[in-house]
C-alpha cells in the first residue's frame, strides 16, 4: 500500500489523542498520527484540564493534522441554577473552538445529582441547552451532547439515543445535535442501523469503538462495516472519531485493522 492511498483511507477517521498513544507523551501524539497516515484527530477538555487552546492549535499545525472535535467543560446540569456557569464555559468552548478551527464542541454534565428526579434532571438539562444554542448558532459552531452507556459510565441520567433524541428536538437548533458514539449506543440499546436511520438528522459527530471492550472495530460485537455504511448514508461527512484504546496496546494493528474496514468500505 503506497502512502498516499494509505492517508487516503484514513482520511475518513479522526484520532483521539487521549486513547492513542499511552507509551508517548501527550505533545507527541500529534506528529505521531501524522507520521501513522492521519490528517484528523480530536481530544477532550481543554481549559479544566489546564490546557492552552493556542499551544494544541500550534501541536496540531506544526504536525499538519487537522481537529475534528473538542470537549467542553459543563457543571452539573442537573442543577437550574448552575445557567451562567454553564453559558460562561460554553462562551470559553466557542473561542477554543475558533483557535483550533473546529466546528465540534461535545457537552456532557449530565452526571446524577442528588435529591433531583430524572425527570427534573432532564428538563433542566433541556433547558440549559436552548439557553445556550445562541451562542453556538451565533459561532456556527456545533454544541454535541453526547449520551453515555450505564456499564462504563455509572451514574448519569442520559443514557443511549432516546432522551437525548428528544432534547435535540425540543432545542430545535440547527447547532444543537449529537456526538453519535456507537459504542454507547451499542452498549446501552444495540439497533445501531435502525436508530442511525431513525435520528439521521439529530447527528453532528460520530465517534466509534468495538464493545464491549472499547478496542478497535473487529475486537468486539459490532459489524462496522455495515454501521457506517448507514452512517454515511445518512448524509454525515466528517471525520469519525477513533475513541477506542487499541487491543492490547497494539496500535500497529490496530491501525491495520482500521485500514481493513476502510478498505471494506471503499
């Protein structure tokens, strides 16, 4: 396989730099998926984890690779109260997103809080949502909630597509969507191909890894081959985001491996 068909079929995934990697520091990452074959990769919070938006926008130029998607900080949005914290940080998530020229800012805060209902928990949820959709219009800048699964991530109150589908539709912002990550929505609910035809247009990001061990696609359950053949075919054209911890720790395979399942789908 030469080079170029090689940064060619990877073309279509987005490296997470957290998952990726552990043997390197984190500022290696970045050229180390560039010399892999990646053009794209994507990473988590920024500003609460003691980040510099501008040096990761200098990591990842210097590297000539672009990012895909970011996490934003948010409190618990189960509280009603915690609204101007929550637009302040959407503001900060905006501008970050702007220095490292992506359009994905992926929001959780949806852990349990408690003494406060599900059903509470969900409505204040919504409602610091459209609350902050402004802002994100405003930027054209995508605000992705993304659900969790209950076995890996005890202890939240959006679990796999439906709420989440839901909220999404009550927003009714064209920047309000969801980060679509297959492996929770696998480990939470299965019906990938359906729910994918379902909610086509509630999706803004699509990250994946195998279940139930969060290795790469051929590790686990999932046919990959056909979900993202749905995914494309719902009309989504980005990058999708490699949030997996390859099996083993080996990344050479698992790269082989991704490579495999874009040569499927080529």
């Amino acid at each position: 396989m030469t080079e170029d068909s090689r940064r060619d079929l990877l073309s279509g995934f987005a490296l997470n730099v957290e998952s990726w990697y552990a043997d390197l520091p984190f500022e290696a990452r970045f050229d180390k998926a560039a010399a892999d074959g990646f053009s794209h990769v994507e990473f988590w919070f920024i500003d609460s984890w003691d980040r510099d938006a501008a040096e990761l926008a200098g990591l990842a130029n210097d590297a000539g690779v672009k990012v895909a998607q970011i996490v934003g900080d948010a409190p618990e949005l189960a509280r009603p109260n915690v609204q101007d914290k929550f637009l302040e940080n959407c503001k900060r998530a905006v501008e970050n997103a702007r220095i490292l020229n992506t359009d994905i800012v992926t929001v959780t805060g949806h852990q349990d809080v408690e003494g406060i209902s599900k059903s509470d928990s969900l409505s204040a949820y919504q409602d610091h949502m459209a609350a902050a959709a402004p802002i994100f219009e405003d930027a054209e800048v995508f605000a992705a909630i993304e659900p969790f699964n209950p076995y890996d991530h005890p202890g939240h109150f959006i679990y796999g597509s439906a709420e989440a589908v839901d909220i999404v539709r009550a927003v009714n912002s064209p920047f309000v969507k969801l980060n679509w990550d297959l492996f929770h929505m696998q480990r939470h609910e299965g019906e990938l191909i359906g729910n994918l035809k379902r909610h086509a247009d509630t999706i803004c990001y699509v990250q994946l890894a195998d279940t139930p061990d969060r290795g790469q696609p051929g590790t686990g359950d999932v046919n990959y081959a056909n979900v993202i053949r749905q995914v494309r075919s719902g009309g989504y054209d980005k990058p999708i985001g490699l949030e997996f911890w390859a099996q083993d720790g080996d990344y050479a395979q698992a790269i082989t491996d991704i490579l495999a399942l874009a040569t499927e789908l080529d």
